[in-house]
C-alpha cells in the first residue's frame, strides 16, 4: 500500500517541532507530507518547509475539520491508496505509519485509527483518558458489532487516522462544514456501506490534552452539537452502551493510585462534560451570539 500524510496546522507551537522531528526519524524517506496551514503566525509553515513538507496555505477563516482534510486528499499523488491524517501536536513512534497502513490488508477496511498515548506532561486525568479510550488490544468493527458496541463501533480519530482513499471517495468524504467529529461521521458511513473500522493498539502516537473545566465545557458543547445536527449516528448504532458509568469507575479508581489530588478536578470536568453535551445537543433553542461564545471552535459559527 502507498500512503501519504495529511496534517492540518496552525500555531502548531513546540509539540509541532517534536512531530516534525519523528516523521522524519521514523517515516520513509520519500514519503510525500501534505500540510495545509491555517495562516500561522509562529513559523509553523516554515518549518513544514525546511522539514521538506509541500505546504498549502489556506485562510484561517476558511479552515474546517471536514472541509480542509478533504482538500488533502485531493492533493493526493496518484500512486496513493492510503491517506494518514494526523493532527499537528500529535507525535508518531517508531513503525506506528507502517503498522497503521497495514490494517488495510483487509480489503473491507475502509479507515484505521492508532493508538493514542498521553504526553509526558500530560496529568493524572489525561493518562487515565488516554488508557481507558485506547487500549492495548486492537479489533475490527463491522455493522455487525453495533448492537453490542454501539457508538463506539464507529468511533476513530483524526489525531491519527487512515482512510482508505477509493472508499473515501466513494463515499463522499467527510462532510464539508462540520464543527467537528468527521471521522465519526465518514466511519459511520463506511460501516453501514458494509466497510469495516479497524483499531490498530500497535500504531502508537503521543496526542493528549490537559484541559480546563471551562475547555471540557466547550469542547462537549460542540460534541453535542455535532450529535444533535447528526442524529441518524444515535439512531443506526444507538449510545454509548453505559460508557459514561464504567469511564467514572475506572477514573475514580487510577486517580485513587495514581493522583488522589485530582479527584475534585476530575469531578468539576465531568460535570462541565455533561452540561456542555446536553447543551449543545440543544443548540437550536440558543441565540447565536450565545452559541457561539459557548464553542470551542468559533470559526464554525461565521
């Protein structure tokens, strides 16, 4: 399989130095890395240029999770049949591109997503995050899995990724003008088109965030949006399947062992997660002013 890599930047910062760094350790070195650069202020393009990366520079105002990784793929070299999507603070380990690629040996496999492992900083809640939403054992989910797994039949994430790019195109891509949540999207298609969803635990990325109370808030504001807009993904493979109860268990249990001072924290972030989700799931009934200022992702809204 030829593959190339897809990554969305913008102020990508120091962890952007470190990602740069791996891809060029572990990746091959004629593999072709399509950035496409959101007006950075902070040398983030450059970078990308002097690492050998063709850099696309689009306006900051025209950039979207959907719409932006679909011109990607358009820029994909023909000889391509994979397309890696990685987000600019997360880090690939040795071998992660190849064993990721390797899921597509599957015919059925329409998109693949890695492992995602905490940073070095990252706190006691983002490792139990990491941990409990990426395990050790990889599978493959089929249509056939909803009724037992539910949702997280068609769960992935752009932070690490790969599509298959003939079933990408023949599927549409991601949707155009979407807050967030793309990949969900494209994998829940894919699967009742009969595809399947692979997990590879051996493909292995450091991507974690420590977030605020407030930045939970906003970002299960606009996971609630998504849902809410989206709602034939609850209808064809129904909730999470209790994984709110066992996430809580299982965190108040790592936090007990590994971080007793961030329970009060953890509490405060689930409560905002909650709020923020049932929110925006309801966002229609809100001002726009008021949707807006409650978003993580502004830009969305113009």
């Amino acid at each position: 399989m030829k593959y190339f890599l897809a990554i969305p930047t913008y102020n990508g910062g120091e962890v952007w130095k470190e990602s740069i760094h791996n891809i060029k350790k572990f990746a091959p070195a004629d593999l072709f890395v399509q950035v496409i650069d959101s007006g950075s202020k902070d040398g983030t393009a450059e970078l990308a240029t002097q690492a050998g990366f063709h850099v696309t520079s689009i306006s900051s105002q025209d950039f979207n999770h959907g719409g932006t990784r679909n011109l990607a793929v358009d820029m994909a070299p023909d000889e391509c049949d994979v397309v890696i999507f990685i987000t600019q603070d997360a880090i690939p380990e040795e071998g992660s591109l190849q064993r990721l690629v390797a899921a597509f040996d599957d015919p059925k496999v329409a998109c693949a997503y890695g492992r995602q492992l905490p940073h070095h900083n990252a706190t006691p809640i983002s490792r139990h995050a990491r941990s409990f939403n990426y395990t050790a054992k990889s599978h493959v989910y089929t249509l056939a899995d909803a009724p037992r797994a539910g949702l997280k039949t068609v769960f992935t994430s752009n932070s690490f990724a790969a599509y298959r790019i003939s079933a990408f195109r023949e599927l549409g891509g991601f949707p155009s003008n979407t807050i967030l949540s793309e990949d969900m999207y494209f994998a829940a298609r894919a699967v009742l088109a009969g595809y399947k969803v692979a997990y590879v635990a051996e493909a292995e990325a450091r991507h974690s965030h420590n977030y605020s109370p407030i930045e939970e808030f906003k970002r299960y504001f606009d996971i609630g949006v998504f849902h809410g807009k989206e709602s034939w993904i609850h209808e064809k493979f129904g909730g999470a399947g209790g994984e709110g109860k066992k996430f809580l268990i299982s965190e108040l249990r790592f936090l007990l062992k590994h971080g007793v001072m961030f329970l009060p924290r953890a509490c405060i972030n689930n409560a905002m997660k909650i709020i923020g989700y049932k929110l925006g799931k309801s966002y229609k009934t809100l001002p726009i002013g008021v949707t807006r200022s409650l978003s993580m992702h502004k830009r969305y809204w113009k």
